[in-house]
C-alpha cells in the first residue's frame, strides 16, 4: 500500500523541525510527500528515486482563474513536482462541465509533458453521486483521486466508506486523506485494499 506524508494543510510553527519531519518519514518507509512548492524546491535533491512529490494546486478552495492554475501547474512541475494535486472549481463542478473539462484537460497535457501526475479532489461532501463524478473523471483519464479535501476532519469511516465506493465502483486508484488521530485506524485503513493513504501526524507512523 503507498503512504505518503502531507503537511501543507497544516500551519507550520518550527520550520527546521518540519524539515526533520520530512527526512525522518523517508527513513521511516513513507514514499511520498505531499508539500507546499517551496519546501519541495528544498528537499527534492535529497529524496530517494522513486519518490513521489506532490504539491497542491489552488487549494483548498479552487477558486481561481484557469490561466492561473495552469500557470501554477507548470511552475510546480517544472519545480520537480511528479504529482499535482488539484482541487475542482466547485462552481464549474455544478454549472460549467465543459469549461472544468478543459481545464482538466489542458492541466493533463502539462503533466504528461513533464511525466507528473494529476491528483483530483473529489469532495464527498459536496458531490450528489460520487461514483457518477468518479467516473467522469476517470474518463477524462484520471487515474489518483482523494474522496475529502482534507482540510477540515470529516468522520473517519464516511471518509474510508466513500474511498471503498469510488476504487470499488470506478477505475480511479484512491488516496485515503481522511484525517487518522488513533493507530488502529491506520490499520483498519491499510486492511482496506485501498490504492494508497496519506499521514498527517507523523507520529502514528514514526512512533
């Protein structure tokens, strides 16, 4: 099962023992980062081939322009970023298919470009059928997707029930971003079958 860290939805306090953090979940077997773009320019020299580095796009909101997301997408990959994690337009989500799907489509071209791959955000909160949007996104040729921004705690089992539905019911592999506090939800989470799941306290891995 692939774990990856993430820190870039939290507020950091201690700069350098963040950068310990980091280090520490590589040697702890974490092979992947989830980082704010900067702090990904200062460790990506240092990590193991294979690594995966990703970096969010707009997030949490997804408010802005296209223009400028793409702009954000091309800085990130070309920055060494091999994963983007992109949040939908909400407003496009519901209103506006084909201008979402443009994006997506042209966020895709600069991904593949530059051998990266783009992550989607499919908040289960807000969509009616998470399944139906799944598999309009695995259309597109998504291929990763997370079932919660993961910005706010949401319950944990709505969270791994909905990640079952979608890896179940749709092509997309499906990152786990539900927010875990208790080492046996760490379990229950990797004797899901689930693709993959991401840290955000270091200590339910490293202790």
């Amino acid at each position: 099962m692939y774990f990856e860290y993430c820190n870039y939805n939290k507020d950091i306090e201690d700069y350098d023992q963040e950068l310990k953090n980091i280090f520490t979940a590589i040697d702890q077997g974490i092979t992947g980062l989830a980082l704010p773009i900067h702090m990904v320019r200062e460790v990506k020299e240092f990590m193991p081939k294979g690594t995966v580095l990703a970096t969010s796009i707009d997030y949490p909101c997804g408010y802005s322009s296209t223009k400028v997301r793409s702009h954000m997408v091309l800085n990130a990959v070309k920055c060494g970023v091999n994963a983007i994690d992109y949040v939908p337009n909400q407003y496009f989500l519901r209103n506006k298919w084909t201008e979402l799907v443009s994006e997506i489509k042209g966020h895709l071209e600069i991904c593949r470009e530059y051998d990266a791959t783009l992550r989607v955000f499919i908040d289960g909160t807000k969509a009616d059928d998470i399944v139906s949007l799944g598999l309009r996104m695995a259309d597109l040729e998504i291929e990763q997707a997370f079932v919660s921004i993961g910005y706010h705690h949401q319950d944990f089992f709505d969270t791994l029930l909905d990640a079952k539905v979608l890896e179940e019911d749709t092509p997309l592999s499906i990152i786990f971003n539900g927010y875990m506090w208790r080492p046996d939800q760490v379990e229950i989470v990797k004797k899901s079958g689930l693709f993959g799941a991401r840290i955000y306290n270091l200590k339910l891995w490293c202790s």
